[in-house]
C-alpha cells in the first residue's frame, strides 16, 4: 500500500484544530469555511487520515488527575535486542500500561531499550507487578527505574 | 462548584467514556454521540464546554500522530539539582517546543517531551535548553512504538 506524503491540507487541518474541534452542531461545516474547502471534503480527509495514522483518533483527552488516576510511573528496561520486540509487545499488553516503546538512548545508567509507562488509578504503582510478571522477569538485567511524584 | 477540585457527575463520566474515540464525521456528530447517550446536542455541548474550563478535559479534538505528518516528539531528561529545581523548570517550560514535564524520582529527575515540526529541529531545541540551564540534555528519541492508548475509564 503506498502512502501519499503529508500535504498542504493536512497541515492546515491540525492548525485548524489544534485548539480542538469546535464545539458546534456542525462543526465540520466551521472548519470547512475556514480552510475554503466543503464540509465533504473536510470530513473525508479526516477518514483518510484516521487510516493512515495521521490521526490516531478523535476525541477527548482527560486530565488523568482530574479523573482520579493519581499515580503513574515510568520505567526503563534494558532488555536485550534480539527479544525487544516480544517483551515490548508483552509489556504493552499488560493492564495499566499506556504507553511503550523502544527508545535507544545513552541513559547514564546503563543501556535503554523499552520504556514502558503505566498508570494507576488507586495510587499503587504498576510497575511492581512488571518486575514479577514472567515477561519482564525473563529480561537480563531488566530493571524499573523511575516513579514519578508530581506534574508541574 | 469547587474552583479547585472539578466536581464531575455520573454523566460528566458516562460523556468523558463515550468521546474517548470513534467520534462520528457525519454532519452532526454531537447530536449522534448525544443520542447515543440518551440527552440532547444542547446538554452535552454545555457539558463539554464545562469539562474543557474545569480542566477535567484538556482537549477534545483530533488527536495527530505528529511523526506521520513530518515533525517529531523527543523524551528527554536532565539530572538537575535539586536547588536548581524550580528555575531550571521555569527555563525548560518557556521553551514553546516543551510538551510535559515531569518531575521524577531518579537521578534524572526532570523528563520532558520536546515536540518539533522537523526532525531537525529536535538537535536545535536540545543545544538550546542546554545553553539556558547549563546542565546536559540526555535524549531518548522513539526507535518503535509498541502500544499506546491513553483511554481512560472516567
């Protein structure tokens, strides 16, 4: 499947809608009338780039604290590269972890590989219970790193 | 209602539920979600309005994967002082390229996302915070992305 590079429009449409999306019956036709092109033509390009990923999704984006999830940690495994892609897979399939990834980086204490980033709605840290699930377990020299304390 | 701790009801939470994707292109896509609801477009467009200035929402909108459109999102961390903390975080937040900040327990006790418009700006941006903090800037930058979701029930 080939993939068009980003353009103009896409580019005008999260300008358009960086602050969100109006919040208007038709809000659309708002956006529509500002980028000087129909409402159809709006809505389709936002379908096509929720398929190819330009958009992850559309919606609201809570403030975690604001909803009660009071505790959220990070941490850093070194895990080594020939199983990356299967720890990664697993330790983003656990409960409470909402992001992860594999950053390669010149962490001070020692080789970064996955960084997983999980939250907890009861205030007790997820990443405990990463340490003793057989996945991250299995990792050498797997290790969590960082808890957070507070968001300026 | 408190000023400082939103008060949310049980359909602020079943509104915050519903929009967290899936959000209809149709002509009327508020009516849609609203009657999904069981309430009317006026009553859920004044609710997230309410949600918005209370702060219980920070956006509500398009959510862009920036990477996919030609610019770049960068973890970053500095191991600061800690009688340095809060000028060096007031240096890093006035920086417009700063997306988060957290403080963390660790010898890298600041970590921050840098968010650029080309992948070119990132190196610029970290040469920057480390002239105004003189401290070093060690960068994490995304080599793949595993799983990310960021819904939460309410």
């Amino acid at each position: 499947m080939t993939t068009r590079p980003p353009d103009d429009l896409d580019r005008r449409l999260v300008l358009a809608t960086q602050a969100g999306l109006p919040l208007v019956s038709r809000p659309y036709d708002v956006l529509a009338e500002q980028l000087g092109i129909s409402p159809g033509e709006v809505r389709a390009r936002l379908a096509d780039m929720l398929d190819n990923g330009r958009i992850r999704r559309i919606g609201a984006v809570p403030n975690h604290y604001a909803l009660g999830y009071t505790a959220n940690g990070m941490s850093v495994w070194d895990v080594p590269d020939e199983r990356i892609v299967e720890l990664g897979e697993a330790v983003g399939r656990l409960p409470g972890v909402t992001h992860c990834y594999e950053r390669p980086g010149p962490c001070p204490t020692g080789p970064t590989t996955s960084l997983p980033w999980s939250m907890a709605r009861t205030g007790r840290a997820y990443w405990p219970r990463w340490k003793k699930s057989p996945p991250c377990s299995a990792a050498p020299a797997g290790r969590g790193t960082c808890c957070s304390r507070r968001r300026f | 209602m408190s000023a400082v701790a939103p008060v949310m009801d049980a359909l602020d939470r079943r509104i915050i539920n519903a929009l967290q994707g899936g959000f209809p292109l149709s002509d009327t896509p508020y009516q849609d979600v609203a009657e999904g609801l069981g309430i009317d477009e006026a009553t859920l467009l004044a609710r997230l309005q309410r949600l918005l200035d209370t702060g219980v929402l920070t956006r509500f909108g398009p959510m862009f994967q920036i990477e996919r459109l030609g610019g770049r999102f960068v973890l970053a961390a500095q191991a600061v002082p800690e009688d340095r903390f809060e000028a060096v975080t007031a240096l890093v937040n006035a920086f417009p390229e700063v997306a988060h900040n957290y403080r963390r327990t660790h010898r890298l006790n600041m970590w921050f996302v840098l968010a650029t418009e080309t992948p070119e700006g990132i190196g610029d941006v970290i040469r920057r915070i480390e002239t105004a903090t003189g401290l070093p800037v060690f960068a994490f930058p995304k080599r793949r992305e595993f799983f990310v979701d960021m819904r939460l029930q309410a």
